[in-house]
C-alpha cells in the first residue's frame, strides 16, 4: 500500500471513531411558547400604522426633531433583519422631519415618549415600498419594528430605564398539541423569541450529518480522505501557515488562557445572560446568493440562547433526522464579543500587553503562530499619518493623541478575533475566509469535524461569488452521500479531515476551503489573521482604501487638482502610497521584508 493509500485509509478509520451509531430515541416534539400579553395600549394610526405599547415611557417627553433608540427589525415572517443590541452597536440616531427613515417610523415615533418600549407594524406603502431591499426585506413586505426610546431631542432616560423591559412567556398547549402528542414522545418547548419566526425546513446540510450519523459512516468523499497532521505548540516558533502546506492542528496553544478553565456554555449565561444576540439558521450566510427570509436570522438573549441549546442537546442528542424539523440547531457565530466586551480579552491571552503578542499568544518567545496583523495594522495608520501630514499645509494638520491611536489599533486587531456558540449539529457550511486571510479555530469546549479543501481544489467545488467578490462560497455538501451524483467532477477534490478535540486548535492558511460540525455542543474562537506568507492582502485592502480617501478627501480639494478625473486623483495617491509603504517595509522591526517563519515539523 503506497504512502498515500495507507493516509486515507487511516484518516477514514480514525472518522468512524466520533460518529457511533446512536440509540434509538423518542420523538421530539416542539410546544411553542407564546409572550405572556404585556401590552399596555395599542394605538391604530394613519395608513395602517399600529403601535402596540410595552412600556409607556415618562408620558411627557414626546420626540419633535429627534430620537435615540434600539430597535429590532423583522419581517412579518419573524425573521430578524436588523437588530442594535444583536450586533452590540449604541441605540441608532433617527431624524424627524427630514425623510431620513421610513415614513411608517415615523409615525408610530411620535405617539410614543421617553423610556417607551413599543412595537411599530409598518404597512409596505410606508416602509420600504414594492421594491423591498434585495435579499433583505421582501418586495411588498410590511414590517415589525420593536423599539425602546433611550434619548428624544437631548434628554437621556435614567440609568433604571435603560434597560427594555425583560420579554416574558407562557406555554401555549392548544388542543391540537394534546392531539398530536404520542405516548413516550418528548415535548420541547420553543421558546417565544424562537417561535415566532417561520421555520423552513430542516438545513439539507443538517439532514445529511444526521444520515451520516445514524448509518455510523462518512459518505464516499471520505475513502480518499487525508489526515490533518498535529504539532505540539511547544514544537511550533511563529509558523507561517503559508509555508505550513496545508492544514494542521496545534495542541497546547490554550496554554495560559483563562477560558479553557472556566468558560463554558453556564458560564456566558451568568455573567452575560441578558446581552443581546442574532443567532442564525446556518452560516456563514452567502449575502451575495442568499435571500435573508430564506435562512432566518432570530434576535434573543444570550441565557435564552444557552437554556435553547441545551434543551435541545437533552431532547435530542442523537441528532436523529426524524427530529430535524422541532430541533433547529441555531448558530451564534462571528460574534466580535472581544471588541464590544473588552475585558474577555483577558480570557484568552496570557500576556499580551506587556509583550506585544497577539490575541491567542501566550508569550512573545513562544507564540506558535508568525501573526503580523497588529504590526501591519499599525504601519498603515503610521503611514497615513505620513501621507496626511505631507499632504496638507505645514500646521495644519493635528494628529490624534499616541494614547488614542493605540486604542483605536488595540480595537481593529481585536475585531479579527470571534467567538462562536453552538449547540451539537451546528454547521459551518464550505468556504474560505474573506480578505486573503489566514484562520485559526479553537474548541474550547466541545469537538468538530473539519473537512478541508486546497486552493487548487477549489474549481471542483463550484464556487460561486462570496461577500467581496472573491469566489469563496459553494453549495456542495461534504456530507452529502450524493456528492458525486450532484457534482461529479468533485471526486477529484481531496479532503483533508480531523476531528479537532477539546483544547486543540485547527489552522486553516489563506485561501483553504474549510466546512465543519460540531460533534458536541461548543464554544469556539476564532481569528483571521495575517502573517509574512499573505501580508500582501491586508496591505493592498489598506492601500487601496487609504487611496480613494486620499483622492476625494484630499487631493480633490485641491485648487490644481480639483477638476481631475476620479480615477486620475486615484492613481497619484496610490503611486504616493506606494513608494511610502517602501520606506516603511524597509525600515521594520517586527520582521525584514519577504521573512517568513519556521517550516512546520515534518
């Protein structure tokens, strides 16, 4: 048996190993669980404009000019499409008077006063009219609007009105439960937040991981399956996964990290229970193919989101298909909770800001991982600081503060970094990440199944236009047992596969198609990163901006240079751009240009 054989054969063996055949179990059930009516008043206002009040406000101070206030956005279908808490942004700024929001808004705005909680419905005519917005609210499409009044005209709510009122439930048993309810059958109750958003039908990517989990074996793809290899991070001197080969799996790299001891599911829901969250159906949404209502977004609570997660782990952990549709298994992905909760930092790094290392690292002398991203975020802003200073008259330009600055660095490396919440089941569907980058993903609680593709790999995968135009997102299904019927030529794909245990950390290097399931409900990290192997990307997306800011911000407001075609003032601030970037590469300390890390050990 040659080298290869004896690889895929072992890596398909090894694969039995996570998918046992599960017991047999009960059927599952969903009780839906309806809000408890707290409506105070409801209030039917011109052009089908109706306002249901939660919590009245202070009665008194009533919006002129304009409001402060969180919203939540959905469709009449329940399916979240905007939500200020859910992406942890401050309470959204709304002029009266002006046409800069809906009509129907509007309206419903001015019945309503200071610390009110209400729920706006807004007919199509008043919304976003016949033509909807593409992929996100249907053509014709009414709307719900929940907000909570935080500021009109100037006037902050107290500090003990800030906070919306909490959502209650009661269970609703209709008849038709008690009908429908077989004896030995387990009823889990759907919470309200989760209920009232029209399901469809299970994911096919789900339903092909409880298939492969109730026949206890991975489909045809699987039999030239290559293992993902493992290094001890101790074994690892700032690797540069572009001279890695591939995928491969760091163990250790926890080291020193508060959350592999402490967090958990339990542990989100203390200390951060009643924060906001947009959990979704499947992930990553492909905006550009993907209409919104055809894979729905819910809004709740984080401590909602663990109590849903798991209920369902209990009542269905087998992940049996028969169950798929009461079952969901919702995905709290990409949430960039180091940059809205600064102190979890901590949680992960054993001494980053003493030593300069970057989110993950645990010393400046062991870090595993070559990550420039911090350094090569820095020397874009140093360098338009530069190119603004020469830019404009001598004193007339102030830099911010040194202090602001490292701030505001500090903040953009940390929005690389993500957390991800599941329960068991939850899919990450096959792409590569955006922006040129390299990824790492580490299971701090729970397993997954990774499957991985190479770059060469990719016209077999029949991909088609992700979020930045590149060609990164695609519909096949590792999982699915009819890969081969549905895209032949995918047979020449070669996956490489791991389970990623507990503690263990895969990295994916740039360009790298990578699908995943988790094998256990989880709690997961992770960062985009960039190092010397694909400093290029993030240094042309800086670049690139910085020019067409240069050239309509600056150079336009140049008496010479006012009358200039667009693209000319373009291409005179990328040419500055360019020959400043030199002077910077060569004068870097974090590394001489073209260097690269340590090669991975064979």
């Amino acid at each position: 048996m040659s080298c290869s054989s004896r690889a895929s054969a072992q890596a398909s063996e090894e694969l039995l190993l996570p998918l046992p055949l599960p017991p047999p179990s009960r059927r599952v059930r969903c009780l839906p669980l309806q809000r408890t009516p707290a409506v105070s008043s409801s209030l039917d206002l011109s052009h089908g404009v109706r306002v249901e009040v939660i919590a009245v406000g202070d009665g008194k101070t009533r919006p002129q000019n304009e409001v402060k206030a969180h919203l939540v956005g959905r469709l009449p279908s329940g399916c979240v499409f905007e939500s200020s808490e859910g992406k942890g942004q401050p309470p959204m700024q709304m002029q009266l008077g002006r046409q800069a929001i809906v009509p129907g808004m509007e309206i419903g705005l001015r019945e309503l006063s200071l610390g009110a909680v209400a729920e706006i419905r807004i007919p199509a005519e008043l919304g976003y009219g016949q033509a909807g917005v593409p992929r996100i609210v249907p053509e014709g499409s009414d709307l719900i609007f929940e907000v909570h009044l935080t500021e009109v005209d100037g006037k902050c709510c107290s500090e003990s009105s800030r906070e919306a009122p909490a959502r209650s439930e009661e269970e609703h048993t209709g008849e038709a439960h008690a009908e429908d309810e077989q004896e030995g059958d387990i009823m889990l109750p759907h919470p309200w937040w989760l209920s009232r958003v029209e399901r469809p039908p299970p994911s096919a990517y789900y339903l092909s991981f409880c298939r492969s989990l109730a026949r206890g074996k991975l489909p045809a793809l699987f039999d030239r399956a290559r293992p993902v290899p493992r290094h001890a991070m101790d074994d690892l001197r700032c690797l540069d996964p572009a001279q890695a080969g591939g995928p491969f799996i760091v163990t250790g790299m926890q080291k020193g990290w508060r959350a592999q001891g402490e967090w958990n599911l339990q542990w989100f829901k203390k200390h951060l229970g009643p924060r906001r969250q947009l959990v979704k159906w499947q992930g990553p949404v492909f905006t550009r193919q993907e209409c919104l209502w055809d894979s729905p977004v819910w809004e709740t609570s984080l401590g909602e989101y663990v109590d849903y997660v798991c209920a369902v782990d209990r009542a269905d952990p087998g992940c049996e298909e028969q169950n798929a549709g009461d079952c969901p298994r919702l995905y709290l992905n990409g949430w960039p909770a180091f940059v809205q909760l600064p102190w979890l930092r901590d949680y992960v790094t054993a001494a980053r800001a003493s030593e300069g290392v970057s989110p993950g690292g645990s010393s400046s002398s062991s870090i595993a991982l070559e990550d420039w991203s911090a350094e090569l975020l820095t020397e874009s802003d140093d360098l338009k600081e530069a190119l603004l200073e020469g830019l404009t008259s001598k004193g007339a330009y102030h830099p911010p503060p040194q202090e602001e600055r490292k701030q505001r660095m500090d903040q953009e490396d940390w929005e690389l970094t993500k957390l991800f919440l599941s329960p068991k089941g939850a899919i990450t569907r096959l792409h590569f990440d955006n922006g040129g980058a390299h990824a790492w993903l580490s299971q701090i609680r729970g397993r997954k199944l990774f499957v991985c593709f190479a770059p060469s790999d990719g016209q077999y995968l029949h991909p088609f236009e992700g979020d930045e135009g590149a060609l990164n997102g695609t519909w096949l299904d590792p999982l699915d047992p009819a890969v081969f019927e549905r895209w032949p030529d995918s047979v020449r794909a070669v996956p490489f596969v791991a389970v990623v245990e507990e503690g263990e950390t895969i990295v994916a290097p740039q360009g790298w198609w990578h699908y995943a399931v988790a094998l256990d409900s989880s709690v997961t990290i992770m960062r985009n990163f960039y190092s010397s192997g694909n400093q290029q990307e993030l240094i042309r997306r800086k670049d690139d901006g910085l020019a067409g800011a240069v050239a309509t911000h600056v150079l336009k407001q140049q008496s010479r240079l006012k009358n200039q075609p667009d693209h000319v003032l373009r291409e005179i601030a990328g040419k500055t751009i360019a020959k400043l970037r030199e002077t910077m590469v060569a004068k870097r300390s974090f590394g001489s240009p073209g260097a690269s890390g340590s090669e991975a050990p064979s």
